[in-house]
C-alpha cells in the first residue's frame, strides 16, 4: 500500500514538474533578441523545396532533417518569434519526459521524477529550449535511440531493433556529430554480459546503419580532412574542452554566481561514482548502470579527436550528453538519500535554486545581440536617401528579420587584409554616393575589420549623430556635407 502511494505521489509531483517546466520555458520564448543561427533556421527552412532536399547530400549542411520538419510547422504558425522557438520548447518538454523515463527504469519513479526536476531547471537546456535551432531535437533523438538499443539488446524483436534504426537515423540527419553515439552504444554492448548474447544483431544492426549515413560519410570526410576546409573554430585542448563542457552544461551560459553553486553539484557527483554493493538498474537487471551513463560522456573524448583533424568544438554541438550527466546528480542524490534524507534534499534544492537562478538571469539579461533594439530605433528615423550599412554584413539577415520594408543597404566591405583594406576608401567613396547619411549597424565587427578602418573613414567624411551600443550591438548615425555625399 505504501509503495503504492508513494508511486502516486512520485506521477503526481513528475506531472507538475512537467507543467511547470513547460510554463517556464514557454516564458522566455522573446526574452532574447534572434541571433544568426535563428535566422538561419528561418531562412533555411523556408527556401525552395528542391534546395531543401539537396542539403542531405551538400557538403557543410548541418541539420537538413531540422530545416525539413520545421518547414511544415512555419507554414502553418507563421514566422513571428514565438514561432520560431516553440518547436524547440516542446522537444525540450519531450527531452524531459524521456529522461525521467530513463531515471524511472534505472531506479524506480522517484528516481525518474528527481531526473526530470533536474533537467527541468537545467539553464542550459532552458537555453537551447528556447532557441530556434536543432538542439533539443537532436537530444530526442539520442535519448530514443539510445533507450530503444537497450530494449533490443534487453528483449530483441525486429519493432525494437526498427526503432533503434530509425530514431538513430534521424539524429544523423539532424546534426552531423550525433556518429559519435556509435561508439557509446558498441561501449554498451561490451559493458553488459547479458548483452553480449546479441552481439550478432547488435553487428549486424550496426553495419546496416551505412545505408541511411552514406550520403553523408563521404562529403563528411573529405571536407574535414580537405587542406583548405576552415571551420572557423580554434583549437581547444582536452582539458579546456571538457572543463568548458561540464560548466556550461551545469550552470548554463552564464558565469555561477557564487562557489556554493558548485558544492551540491561535486558532492552529488562524487556519491553518484563512489562504489555501492547496490549499483544496479531497477530489477536488478543491469548491473553497472552509472557506469554506463559515464559511457555515455565518450562523445567528448571523440570529439576532441576530430579536433586534432579539424578545430571543430563548440560545447552545444554535445547537448545530447547532458541527459548522462543529469542522471548521474540523481544517482548520486539516492544514494546520499539512503544514508540521510535531510542531507540528499538539501542538496537538490541548493542545486535546484541555483539553476533556477541562472535560468532567470538567462531570460532577463540580453545576451544575443540585439538587432531587435537596434531595428526598433532605427527604423522610425531613417530617411529614404540614407544608406544602412551592415558590419559585418551576415547579419543583414538577423536586422531585416526585425526590419525588413524597402530602403537601401549595404554590406561592408572586408578590411582585415591586404589589399581589401588599402581599398576601403575607394569602396566605401562608391557605396555612400548620393546618400545624404549612412546608419552603421555593427556586430561582430572583428569578423570584417579588427582595426575599425570603416568607422574611421565615416569619421573623417561624416559627422557622427547619434548612437546606440547595445549588447553585442552598436547604431551609428552618420550625416555628410550637405555640398557632397561623400568624397
């Protein structure tokens, strides 16, 4: 009876914990001006149908399947901000469920209920779950994938081996980086000895899987090992990459506030990892399971890897081992639970507070650049004869989206190298011909003119009017001579 009750209460409290995970993610969908990548996502999902399908096999597409699915979803919700990121706050809601499912089978409802309280006041996954792009779609994925490969090696069946083949196709096709499971699931398979008696459709699951990645392996290659294929990223040692990994997926994308934040998460963990006579999944089934989650971490080792062939890491594109990490804290959390309850609560609502926290300082303070401020305040004073001016010129896209009616603009010239930057004067001469004013919109300057050679011409041609410096953004508003536009 009292099992019973307390396997009531725990669906009770997991539902609330969904709802309230829910409202809070759907609250912050316009806290946060669009960057480029959203804009992206806009852009590359509503282009010509043939376009879209020609991304599974271009070389340097990432995400196609993403672009695909929310195409549909666009036409019918339309393009506002709201519905841009309202895919990736219900995948995030799905991402929840799945993983209180997955700390439901490794230890029983409460431990599924903890898992999804974890996860739902994780800041950084409230990040990516209000933002437009593949992230928290590709955790599904690798969350299904990864459940339904344990069911098939479990159980067998050819539904269960079916599943796993679709659910891990769809995560290639969804980020490119998702290969790196392969090695968690071979991992797992060696892990469990019970497991290990299915080793031949394990294989042969495996080796079918070339079929559905094929169009992607060669492209995926040759640009990676291509001597002129330039990622953009710089090298990060293996340290560095997995400090920065653990750090953000624990306190998101913003600095801790204090070193408290921190105990509950290295005391957790190191009760989670410390040997106990009872490390076993639910049903005494599966031994080893914290062992396991541990495997699912290997993507980070793998990934600094691809580094060494190609600077390629950046801490979202391993969004997916978030879950591993998170069930790991509520490993821990049982078994500080088992010796004091008070103590194992405490915890959990220090933990908790703090991501609850940082969560709201994500969704209060601009982060992105905010190109929505800057086109509110240019867009009413601008005259028809003025020029807007883009530096650096990608983010064109991100400012139309916010203002977008018919007046001219520009790109900036590129200024960080010879000989583009002996030929600014001339470019800039030609571009601002006729205008009466130029509005400089800037972000990300550096990408295009690290010594400020753009500004430092309309200085010395126009006289400064106005500006705005924003987060990450900066307006300037330049007059010339009423005698000449520019020289």
């Amino acid at each position: 009876m009292l099992a019973t009750r307390s396997s009531s209460l725990a669906r009770a409290s997991l539902l609330v914990t969904l709802l309230a995970a829910w409202a809070w993610r759907l609250s912050g969908l316009t806290a946060q001006s669009l960057w480029r990548d959203e804009v992206d996502s806009l852009r590359f999902a509503t282009r010509p149908l043939p376009q879209v399908l020609a991304a599974f096999t271009r070389p340097g597409e990432n995400g196609p399947l993403f672009y695909l699915l929310l195409r549909p979803w666009l036409s019918m919700a339309g393009h506002s901000e709201v519905a841009l990121r309202f895919p990736a706050a219900w995948l995030g809601l799905l991402s929840i469920l799945l993983v209180a499912i997955w700390g439901k089978k490794l230890w029983g409802p409460w431990g599924g209920m903890l898992a999804a309280l974890l996860m739902a006041v994780n800041p950084y996954h409230l990040w990516y779950s209000q933002e437009a792009r593949m992230y928290t779609m590709i955790m599904v994925w690798v969350l299904l994938a990864l459940w339904f490969w344990v069911q098939a090696l479990e159980e067998g069946g050819l539904g269960r081996w079916g599943m796993w083949y679709l659910f891990i196709s769809l995560s290639f096709y969804t980020h490119v980086l998702a290969v790196l499971l392969l090695p968690v699931l071979g991992l797992w398979l060696l892990l469990v000895p019970r497991w290990r008696q299915r080793w031949r459709a394990a294989l042969g699951a495996l080796a079918a899987l070339i079929l559905p990645y094929l169009p992607l392996i060669g492209w995926q290659w040759a640009l990676l090992t291509h001597a002129d294929f330039s990622t953009g990223h710089t090298f990060t040692p293996l340290g560095q990459l997995l400090r920065t990994l653990f750090v953000v997926q624990i306190q998101g994308i913003l600095a801790a506030p204090a070193w408290f934040f921190a105990l509950p998460i290295f005391l957790l963990l190191a009760a989670g990892l410390l040997p106990y006579d009872q490390d076993v999944w639910s049903g005494n089934k599966v031994p080893t399971g914290p062992l396991l989650l541990m495997g699912w971490l290997l993507p980070a080792l793998l990934l600094y890897l691809i580094t060494l062939i190609t600077p390629l890491f950046t801490d979202r594109y391993l969004i997916w081992v978030l879950p591993a990490l998170v069930l790991l804290l509520v490993w821990g959390a049982l078994k500080v639970a088992r010796q004091n309850h008070f103590l194992a609560l405490t915890l959990i609502l220090i933990l908790a507070a703090g991501q609850l926290w940082q969560g709201w300082q994500q969704m209060t303070r601009p982060i992105k650049p905010e190109l929505r401020a800057a086109a509110a305040w240019v867009k009413p004073q601008r005259q028809p004869q003025e020029l807007t001016l883009f530096l650096m010129p990608y983010i064109q896209h991100t400012y139309r989206y916010y203002d977008a009616g018919e007046y001219p603009w520009a790109g900036a010239p590129y200024a960080n190298r010879q000989p583009d930057a002996a030929q600014i004067p001339q470019k800039l001469a030609t571009m601002t011909a006729g205008y009466s004013g130029v509005w400089l919109i800037q972000s990300e300057a550096d990408f295009y003119d690290q010594q400020g050679l753009i500004r430092a011409w309309l200085d010395r041609h126009a006289t400064l009017s106005d500006d705005l410096h924003l987060v990450r953004a900066d307006v300037y508003h330049y007059i010339f001579p009423a005698s000449s536009a520019s020289e």
